[in-house]
C-alpha cells in the first residue's frame, strides 16, 4: 500500500486509534475526571474533520474495499459533525451528563467510524462491517444509565433488531458472492454475464439485503422496533440514531443503486412495497402518537419512504 493510500485511511486511522486513547485517557492512574476524555473525544473529532477537508480533491479507490470521492467526504464531515454533537449535547444533556465516562465517548466515536466504512464502501464486506461498527455501540447506549425507565426493554428490542437486520444482510452478501463469485458492488452486473452465474440466487441475495437495509432505516413493515427505541434512548443517542446513522444507511443504498444501475430496476416493485408502506404506515401511526419521540420516529418511518421514491422511480 503506497503512502498516497495511507493519507486516504488517515479519517479511518483517527477514529478508530482515537476511540482507543479515549477509553486509556479515563483510566489512567488516578484520574477520576471524565473532563479529561470528553476533551479528548472533542479533540479528535475536530481533528477528524479537519483532516477530511483536506482530502476533497482526492478521487481514488483502496484495495477494492473502500472509495474516497467528494460524496464519501462530505458525508464523513457530516457523520463526524454529528458524532461532536451527539458529545457535545450528552455533557449538557441533565438526564445524562451526570453518568456519561470515556466508554460513552469511545462508543460514540466509534460508531462514527462505523458509518465511514458504511459510506465508502465498494465492498459488501466493508459495508458489514461499518453496518455493524454502528449498531453494536447503540446497544450500550440506548441502555446507558440503566436505571432509566425502558432502557434496557429499548436496547433489547433495538439488539434484537439489528441482528436480525445483520442475519438478513450477511445472508444476502453470501448468496450475492455465491452466485456471482465477486464482493464489489460495481462488478455484480458484469460477473451476472458470467457463464458460472446464478441470477436467481443473486436476486434473492439483493432482495435480503434490502430487507437488512429496511431494517436499519426501519421502513415498514420491518419499522416496529424504531419507537420503543427512540422513547427509552436519551435524546442524544435518539438523535444520532435518527440521524446520522440513518443517513450513513442512505448513502450505502445510494452506492449501491449506482453500482448495480443495469439490474437495479428489477428491483422495482420490491422497493414501491417498501416506499408505499411506509408513507402509509409512518404517518397514519404518527398521528396517534402522545409521546414525541415516538411521534419523530413514526415520522422518520414516512420521511425515509419518501426518501426511497426517489430511488424507486
């Protein structure tokens, strides 16, 4: 790997080092102040985003598992943003900022570093991992402060989702490689032409995939678990969840729709199911709603399905 590709890991290298020097930086002998890791945490986000801006006028690929362009980097400079944020409003959060350490901190740098991967990804292997590098600190998070009425039934419910989610998505990664022989997204269509393809598994395969991703983005029908995590999660964590998360989740299913353009429209009517019941479902239930964060996330559930149209057409 030459130098030039190691300056294009440096937003991965910063997160992912930098959740680690968190985590030493609360535990270093004597120190019972959590100023010193929440300064950290602020400290290399910043420098995170400083680094990106710096990158814009790169145009490349990494080892056929990630591509930095101009889209990635703008939405890396967004889920960074969010990840300052989401720290920033935990300090100050009153339900929060007293029980809040450098294991919050890590957590949430680290699903940042979770949707870098999520956004760059050229591989379905890359995009596993950035989908999982996100929901497996949510889990923790949802339930921080544990004493907090729902927590631990919202991070269950939200765990138990996001294997699920998981399942469907790895299962579809093994049927898209099985049936194609490749991981890359942009090579599918071509390796379809292919006298050992399977088109059959491979659009099985895609189908699964979406199903994990209408998990994620909680688009209905598989959208029931989006409310109950959102009510028991504090307001920050409910907010990174609502949003940058999802947006992470986007950006990959952009990606992808691009990669595979000559057989995306196969795939049409699954993804109108998804758009109409969504609108359908996220409005008709936000109305009912007392609670507003269940009335946001029934409304999140709408506002993606409007969002997909625009996929789908």
């Amino acid at each position: 790997m030459s130098l030039h590709n190691l300056e294009l890991l440096l937003p991965y290298g910063l997160t992912g080092i930098g959740a680690l020097i968190v985590l030493l930086l609360g535990v270093l002998p004597g120190n019972k102040n959590n100023k010193i890791p929440y300064i950290g945490s602020v400290v290399i986000l910043l420098l995170t985003i400083f680094q990106v801006g710096t990158l814009f006028h790169y145009n490349a690929r990494i080892e056929n598992f990630v591509a930095i362009n101009p889209l990635t980097l703008a939405t890396f400079e967004l889920c960074a943003a969010g990840g300052l944020a989401t720290i920033l409003m935990a300090q100050y959060y009153p339900k929060l900022n007293q029980h809040v350490d450098e294991a919050f901190y890590g957590l949430i740098i680290i699903a940042v570093l979770g949707t870098f991967l999520l956004v760059s990804a050229i591989n379905l292997l890359a995009a596993f991992i950035g989908m999982e590098l996100i929901a497996i600190p949510m889990f923790a998070l949802i339930a921080w402060n544990p004493k907090r009425k729902g927590a631990i039934e919202g991070a269950i419910k939200y765990a138990v989702t996001a294997t699920v989610a998981a399942a469907f998505f790895i299962f579809g990664i093994v049927l898209i490689y099985f049936g194609t022989g490749t991981l890359i997204m942009n090579e599918i269509p071509q390796a379809l032409m292919g006298p050992d393809a399977i088109p059959s598994l491979v659009n099985i395969g895609i189908i699964l995939l979406l199903i994990g991703v209408a998990f994620e983005l909680a688009l209905a029908p598989f959208h029931c678990w989006l409310a109950d995590a959102f009510q028991s999660a504090p307001a920050p964590i409910m907010a990174f969840i609502g949003s940058i998360a999802k947006i992470a989740v986007l950006i990959f299913v952009i990606h992808f729709a691009m990669s595979i353009a000559p057989i995306w429209g196969d795939f049409n009517s699954v993804l109108w199911v998804l758009v109409l019941l969504s609108i359908l479902l996220g409005n008709l239930l936000a109305l009912r709603q007392t609670n507003i964060k269940r009335m946001l996330a029934y409304s999140s559930v709408a506002q993606f399905g409007y969002i997909l149209m625009a996929l789908a057409v």
